[in-house]
C-alpha cells in the first residue's frame, strides 16, 4: 500500500512540474523593433515578417478601425482581423506582435471572416 501511494505521489509531482505550452497570442504594438521596420513594404496591403520561431509581426494597411484576435485550430494559426465599415480617407498602418506555440505549422489570415493571401512573407 505504501509502495502504491509513494507512486502516486511521484506521478503527481511529476505531474504538477510539467510545463504548460504557452498559448497562441496577438498585440498590436506601436512601432515595430528598427530590424522589423526597415522590411516592412509600404505597398503591400498584408504583409508577415519572421521574427524566430514563436515570433512573428503581422502588418496590415487599412482605411478602418482594426481588432485583432488569433485561434489555434489543429496546427494552423489563425489570425483574425476586423476591419470597421467606417472607412476614413488615409491608410493607416497597424502593427501586430504575433506570438506562436511550438505546434503552429501554418498561418492563415481572416480579414472580416474571409480568408486572404500574404502579400508579402519575409524573415530575419
């Protein structure tokens, strides 16, 4: 009985010190690191630079307002924006820190629940 019951206990400590995988996250960030910025293309609408591995910025060029939330679904990443029909004249450029897991094996950007190409993809 001692045996089983020093087992258990093994296994719940060995349990407990497992780490849990960090989570898919997204911000939107002011002003882009200097390395980022100097690859950011004006001309392309959407654009994705490779940080590392479990980093990446996401720059969109839009007329409106923007919010951003991201979703893992199996190993694809899926960043979702919208965009508000309020429109103003100027394009405004809107930055965002992407942050992966170590089971991302694709992104997919939705634009108001559409799926839309990459215009440009580059890394460090």
């Amino acid at each position: 009985m001692k045996k089983i019951l020093f087992i258990l206990l093994i296994v719940a400590v060995l349990s407990a010190c497992r780490g849990t995988e960090p989570r898919p996250n997204i911000s939107e960030v002011e002003k882009a690191p200097e390395d980022i910025h100097k690859l950011i293309d004006s001309t392309a609408t959407l654009q994705l630079v490779l940080e590392d591995g479990k980093v990446a910025y996401l720059i969109y060029h839009s007329k409106g307002a923007v919010t951003a939330d991201v979703m893992k679904q199996g190993n694809i990443l899926k960043i979702k924006l919208k965009v508000s029909s309020k429109e103003s004249d100027a394009i405004e450029r809107h930055i965002y820190k992407v942050t992966e897991d170590d089971n991302t094996g694709s992104i997919e950007v939705l634009i108001n629940g559409k799926s839309v190409p990459i215009d440009v993809i580059s890394g460090l």
